[in-house]
C-alpha cells in the first residue's frame, strides 16, 4: 500500500539546506527536498538566491578561506624576522 500523496514515511530524512536570499540573509533550513524548502521560503515571503546543502556550503567556505589565505600571503608577504612588511 503507497503512502498518501504529500504524506512522509518515517524513513525520509530532512537535510539542512544553507539559503542565501534575495534581501541578503543567511539561513540555516531543514527540510525533505528542495521544492519543500522553496514553497516554505515563499510562505515567508523570502525569495531564495542560492540554496545548497550544508556539506557543499561548508565546502565551499573551506575553498574559499584557502583562496583567500593564498591571496593573504601573497600580497602581504613576512621578512626575514616573521613580521609583515605591510
């Protein structure tokens, strides 16, 4: 016997979702699935940007954070006694 329409089985998992909307803010969201997530989001008269799950978020965050520590280093580089020059 098939579930209702729009009913859960006690086997689907919610996810955490990391939203950046249209005003700019940041939000941290459990839901089923996207399209769930969106039609909440909408309830709440937020408009979503981006949505990625919380392991691509913070995936992305660590990349980012090298990049910009390379760049750090590169444009503020130590002499000799380990004290910037900048």
């Amino acid at each position: 016997m098939m579930p209702a329409k729009g009913l859960r089985s006690s086997v689907d998992v919610m996810t955490e979702y990391h939203v950046l909307t249209e005003c700019g803010r940041n939000l941290a969201e459990y839901d089923f699935d996207i399209d769930s997530l969106c039609r909440r989001l909408e309830q709440r008269n937020y408009k979503p940007a981006l949505i990625e799950t919380m392991e691509e978020y913070e995936a992305n965050l660590a990349a980012y954070a090298k990049c910009a520590f390379e760049l750090d280093k590169m444009f503020h580089p130590e002499n000799q006694e380990g004290k910037r020059t900048a």
